[in-house]
C-alpha cells in the first residue's frame, strides 16, 4: 500500500478517535446530506487518473472483512449517524436508535418516515472495492472505509433501492432520479479516487458518459 494510502488511513484513524473523545454534542447540527462530492470538472479528472484494468475476483470476498457500523461515540454506531445526518427532525431513544423522524432518499425521491424503511448504502460498494484494490487491504483499512463519514461514502436511501443496487457498478446501476445521476457518480470518482480503487472500462465509459452531461 503506498505511503500516501497510509497516511490517510492514519488522517482517518485520528479523526475517529478525536470524535470519539469529543462526542457527538460538539458536532456540527444535522446535514440532511451525505458530504458534497468534487465538482464534475474535477471528478473527470480524477477519472483519467484512475487505473483502468479488469476487475478482480470476488474469491475471498466477505462483508465480515470490511466492520462496518462500528460505534463513533457513546451508543452511537455508524448507521445511527448517518440516520442523524441525513434525516430531517430526527429523534433518537438513549440507545442512538432513530425512534422519529424523516428521510429522503436521493436515489428514487422516496420519503420515509420509519428508520427500518433505510439503509445507509455504501456508494461504492464493499464487493466492489474488494475487486478493485481493496482485498489487498489490511482489515484496519477496510473498516476505516466501511465507515467513512468524510467522503460521500455513506447516504441513507430507501432499502429496497440499496438492496436493488447490490454492489453493481454505474456500468449496470444508476439511481432511476435523472437529476442526482452527477452527484452519485461525482460521489463515486471521488471515492474511488481518494482510496485509490481502480475502475474497468464499461465503468469508466458509464462515468464518462455521466459527467459529459453535467
């Protein structure tokens, strides 16, 4: 893993442990969005940039290998964050869990009102990063990006949605609102970018496509 990779995951390690010991009361008030991706002008560069190669094998694959909703501070694990963050007039029980309030899901423009009704998808997705790079990884690595709260990584959405995305690229799977299309897959360069996964070309000629529109 380079030197730079390294380093990031150690920006990462210190940011959790930071927020851990600050506690979810000094943070900022609820974004209701996931963090904004790179502009479009950007994420075509940082596609060109990108290793263009076939994916890898999914061998060895399992979701047990990226730990994911791991606790960020006090009852609080990763999805109820995100259930915080991406929510509106969300109320959470002395346990973190989302007992009221509101999510709209960016990818089929869906509004719930009960938390069982999202998932928070992984942009990327965990298969999908295990064929790109991430089965190289080391666990620490993987559990840092199951869990990234700083990319455009982690958004709340309607379960089924998420369930019919399973870890398809943009080559197979685009959200069906036309008008998120550049965010998602701004959110996935970026992503893919910043963790230095690769992309294969039906995947690169999709995002092309994508971004020469937006």
């Amino acid at each position: 893993m380079s030197g730079i990779y390294a380093r990031r995951i150690a920006v990462l390690a210190a940011s959790a442990a930071l927020a851990a010991t600050t506690g979810l009361l000094t943070a900022p008030s609820a974004q209701a969005a996931m963090p904004t991706p790179v502009s479009a002008a950007t994420a075509r560069t940082y596609l060109s940039e990108l290793t263009v190669k076939a994916e890898g094998s999914s061998t060895g694959y399992s979701r047990d290998k990226f730990p994911h909703w791991i606790t960020q501070s006090g009852a609080c694990n990763t999805r109820e964050v995100v259930l915080k963050r991406d929510g509106a007039n969300v109320t959470q029980d002395s346990s973190c869990a989302a007992v009221s309030g509101s999510w709209y899901s960016e990818y089929d423009g869906a509004t719930w009102t009960a938390a069982s009704d999202v998932d928070i998808d992984h942009m990327v997705p965990l298969a999908e990063a295990w064929r790109s790079g991430a089965s190289a990884w080391t666990t620490a690595q993987r559990q840092s990006y199951a869990n990234d709260l700083t990319r455009p990584q982690l958004i709340a959405v309607t379960d089924n949605v998420n369930q019919a995305k399973g870890d398809q690229d943009p080559a197979t799977w685009l959200p069906s609102r036309t008008t998120y299309k550049c965010t998602y897959v701004r959110a996935w360069v970026h992503v893919k970018h910043y963790y230095g996964l690769s992309i294969d070309s039906a995947e690169k000629s999709a995002l092309q496509s994508v971004l020469n529109g937006c």
